[in-house]
C-alpha cells in the first residue's frame, strides 16, 4: 500500500508549493486515479515517491514505511513505475528490454535465474506483449511501446505500480486495453496509482479518483463522488457538463465550446500555470 | 625502415640483427600496443558515455577532456617542459580539471543541485569551446618549437611511444575501463533514462556522475598519451553495436576490441601511407571516420 502524507514538495524558484499538503492512500486490489489540470503537481508527488523531489513536510510510505528511509534498491522491489515519457536511445529486443526489469533482483553481477526468466515471460503475457517478445524497440507502435514499458515494469514483481499518463499519445482502441490492463493488475491484488488526465476513462474504471489542482487535493473519492460539474469548473476553468456514460452509467465530462454569443472578455481561458 | 616478417619475429624473442631487435623491441611494438590501448580506451569511454547520456552522437571528446587536456600540454610545452612525463601529466591533470570545471558548470546551469546528464554534456562542450580558444590565445605568441611541439601533439600521434608511457596507460585503462565494466549494468538501466532508472533502484545522478567520470578519465588518459584522436570514440561503440551488443558490458568490452584494432590500423597507415613523411594518427583516423559516420547517419535516418 502507497500511502501520502500531508505531502509537501517545493522546487527552488517556484512560486508556490509544487504539492501542498496532499495526503491519499493506494490500497491493494484497487485501482486508483491521480487527475487534475496541467501542473497540479501530480507527477512531483510520482518523484517524490522515488525520491527525485525534495520533500518539506510529510512524506510518502510504502506499507507504513517512509521511502526516505529505503535504499533506491530496497524501493525497486517494492514500487515499480513507468514515468511520462522514455524513448529508447538504441533500440534492443523486446524481451531484454523488459528483462531490465529485473534489475532490482539482479543488482550488478548476479546471472539471470530461473525465477528471473518466468518473471519476464509472466510480465510479457499479462501486458499481452509476448509476440512482440523478438521485436525491437523502435518497430513498435505507440500502443505496443506503453505495453512493453508496463511489461518491463510487471517484470520487477513489485506489490505496487505507478504509471504517469501511460495513454497520451495513444488511439481510443489502444487507450481502452491499456486501461483495461490496468484494471485487471489492480484485481489481480497490486496497489495501482494511475496518473491520467483522462478523466472520462479514470471515471470509468478507477475505484478512487484523488483530484489535485495547484497542489492540494480538491475531491477524493468514487468517480461519482469527485465528478461534479461545479467542481471541474472550478479547477479547469471552463464550462463543462457532466452526464452518464451511456454503457455503463459511469459519470462522463462533457467540455463545452466557447459560447459564442457572449463578448470576449467574458470567455472563459484556461489558466495558464505551468510546470515548475 | 622497414623490418622484413621473419626479422620482426626473430626480433621479438631477441634473435637476429641487433638493429631489428631495437627498432622492433623499442620502437615499434610500444608504437603498437600504445595504439591499441589507446583505441580501447577511446572505445570505451565513448561506449560508455552513449549510453549513460542516452545520445548516439555522444562521445569522450565532447566532455572537455580534449581541450583541456591541450591546454594543458600547450602550458606545458610554453613553459619549455621538454620531458615527456611533465607534457603528459600536465595533459592529463588539464583534461581532468576540465571535466571538473564541466561539473561544476552544469551544477550551476542545472535546476539547483540536480543538473541533469544533457546539462553535463553541454557544459562540457562549453568549457571544450573555451580551452581552445585559450590554446589558440597560447599558440599566437608561441615560439616555433612549442608551436610544432603542441601541433604535432593536438594532431594525435603514437610515434613517441615508450615502454613508460604503455605501462601508465595501461595502467589507467585497467583501472577506469575495469570500473566501467564492473558497473556496466548501471549503464544499461541508465540508458532508459533518469526517472525510469530511479525505478528501477539506480541512483541516476550519482551513477550518471561516475560514468562520465570514469569515461572522462580514459579520455584525459589517451589523450595525455597520444595526443587528440578523433572520431574513434564516437564511431567505435556504433560498430561494436552493429555486432549485435546491446548490454553494456560485453559492448564496453567490444568496444575496447574494435578501438584497439582501428588506432592500430590507422597508425599503420599514417606511418606507411606516404613514406617517409608520417602522417598525423588523427588525421586518419578522422578521415576514415567522417565516411562512416555518414552512412550511419543516412541508414539511421
């Protein structure tokens, strides 16, 4: 279980706290969404968790742990995340790649065991990679690069996952079996922490949605529960409508158009807070 | 002076003319083996280095390590050192103090204390700009001898080899090459890039920085050596890559192979090409290199 603990995390030359006193827990068998608009500082909290943040207050516990006080090693074989972006600078086979998620369970010298090789196979067959397996990196699709990279993250045999927006950049059809994937690992009794912006999505499958906007948490709860129109238009400053979806009764956001009729100045712009 | 085959092996077991065994023994064979380390190193460090930063274009050179490893032979030569250990080892004290002062600016330029690699490689190319312009600030009121002296050494040569001078290369390639293989499988995780390094248990700064040490290291070393030989550390590691390599260690060892048999190929032409006028080592090797470089570049692209 991933707990976070009136988490605050500062970057030199910032105006204000990149997280401010969030706390939210990711429990086992669960599938648990982190949203919010750009800059919200859902992927400092993601930092702060492999300890690539400073932390002022707070902290972030791994069964009641402090990260703080794991060796990087120690924290590789309990949390293994997939981070926003990566792109393979020479490419290499599928399957060594997604063998470097065993690295944790290697360390520098250590020949690969048997435990090793039914680790990677396992990870290859529950990311649904396995006929990619003699591939190399830079002939995938985008789809098939996200499943390879969270093959290469089951590899590490963590109780926990974290993965930052492992669906931009992908089609509806590529989006849905990752986000299926992710549902099925969480049942199957991981900690999973997703970090999307696809609220839609995350409102359909996450069983929690932890809300940020400018660093503090805004709702948590069940989709139901954080998707309140007046609410997302507070955060996202612009008008929306939140209806059901039609399959399954999911709550769903609707982001309406600029309404034309009224004057400029009175147009609703999205804040324009960047990262730090 | 050429040594038919027959007399080079009588010679090395110490048969034969006199004369064959001198030039074969003192000459020519630390001339080789000098050439051989000195591409293993190279190969290394870059293999290495493209790995850890990621970046297919990166190599030993870029660090800073070259021009400052001239500054520090140019000074050395203006102070009129005429003995070989002081040019080398101000070469290398330079090219190490160079890599510092990279260090040191890309803490500055990076976001606090956590500069990152790409920062690192920048400052070095930086502070690489600017020791060559010292040299040439140096050069302009050099007197002839330390001009051709400084020359000669920033064209790249392994003419001057001595026993001395394989036994402290050698030495250094062991222990920075050795250090380098011992960690190597830091740099396949590396290679990934920082934060999905950081999952996977390797501290990516700490690690990052002991590469490019270490490269850095190997650098200074043959350059201190040999003078400045380009194109090996950048093009080596893309054929021991091009055999299938991918892991580090066997590529780093690869690496150290096809470095070792290019620098020795190449000196062999430099010195048999145009007799009896030798040619600068670097000169070849870059003129072999840029070729290659460019049909690796349009198969990439």
């Amino acid at each position: 279980m991933i707990g976070i603990a009136d988490l605050v995390v500062s970057y030199a030359q910032a105006r204000r706290n990149a997280v401010d006193g969030v706390s939210f827990t990711v429990p086992r068998g669960q599938l648990t969404a982190l949203a919010g608009p750009n800059g919200s500082g859902k992927s400092s909290i993601v930092r702060a968790l492999l300890r690539r943040a400073d932390i002022v207050r707070g902290g972030v516990t791994l069964d009641d742990r402090d990260v703080r006080t794991f060796s990087y090693g120690e924290l590789a074989k309990l949390v293994a995340v997939v981070p926003q972006r990566e792109e393979a600078a020479f490419p290499t086979r599928v399957h060594e790649y997604v063998a470097l998620g065993r690295y944790p369970h290697l360390g520098l010298w250590r020949a690969p065991a048997e435990d090793d090789a039914r680790a990677v196979d396992e990870a290859l067959g529950q990311a649904g990679v396995n006929d990619l397996a003699s591939r190399n990196t830079d002939e995938l699709s985008g789809g098939e690069w996200q499943r390879v990279r969270i093959a290469r993250a089951l590899a590490q045999k963590t109780p926990a996952l974290v993965l930052d927006e492992p669906t931009t950049f992908l089609d509806v059809a590529h989006e849905m079996a990752i986000f299926e994937l992710l549902s099925s690992l969480a049942r199957s009794g991981l900690a999973v922490l997703l970090v999307s912006h696809q609220l839609n999505l995350v409102a359909r499958f996450a069983d929690t949605i932890v809300l940020l906007d400018e660093g503090k948490v805004a709702s948590s709860g069940s989709p139901a529960e954080v998707m309140k129109a007046e609410r997302l238009e507070a955060i996202y400053r612009w008008p929306v409508v939140v209806t059901r979806d039609p399959a399954i009764g999911a709550p769903a956001l609707v982001p309406l158009r600029r309404p034309r009729n009224l004057l400029d100045h009175s147009i609703p712009t999205p804040s324009t807070r960047d990262k730090p | 002076m050429s040594v038919p085959l027959i007399g080079v092996i009588d010679a090395l077991r110490g048969r034969g003319d006199p004369t064959f065994i001198a030039i074969v023994r003192d000459l020519r064979l630390p001339r080789v083996i000098l050439g051989a380390l000195v591409g293993a190193g190279l190969g290394a460090s870059g293999a290495a280095l493209q790995g850890s930063l990621r970046n297919p274009l990166a190599e030993p050179y870029l660090l800073g390590v070259s021009g400052g490893a001239a500054v520090g032979a140019v000074v050395a030569y203006a102070f009129g050192a005429t003995g070989e250990a002081v040019v080398t080892l101000a070469a290398f004290a330079g090219g190490i103090s160079a890599v510092f002062v990279a260090l040191a600016v890309s803490r500055v330029g990076g976001r606090g204390a956590r500069g990152d690699m790409r920062t690192l490689l920048i400052a070095g190319v930086i502070v690489g700009a600017f020791a060559n312009a010292a040299i040439m600030v140096a050069l302009a009121r050099a007197e002839p001898n330390t001009l051709r002296g400084a020359l000669w050494w920033m064209m790249g040569s392994a003419a001057d080899a001595t026993w001395e001078r394989v036994g402290w290369l050698a030495g250094s390639i062991m222990l920075a090459g050795g250090a380098l293989v011992y960690w190597a499988r830091e740099i396949d995780v590396l290679s990934l890039g920082e934060d999905a390094a950081a999952s996977l248990g390797v501290d990516a700064e700490r690690s990052g920085r002991r590469v490019f040490l270490l490269a850095a290291l190997l650098a200074a070393a043959t350059v201190s050596a040999a003078g400045l030989i380009g194109f090996i550390g950048l093009v080596v590691p893309h054929i021991a890559r091009r055999l299938g390599l991918r892991a580090h260690r066997p590529l780093i060892v690869a690496a150290a192979l096809v470095g070792a048999i290019l620098v020795v190929g190449a000196d062999l032409a430099a010195r048999t090409v145009a007799p009896p006028t030798e040619l600068p080592l670097g000169a070849i090797t870059a003129l072999l290199g840029v070729p290659f470089f460019l049909v690796q570049l349009r198969r990439t692209a």
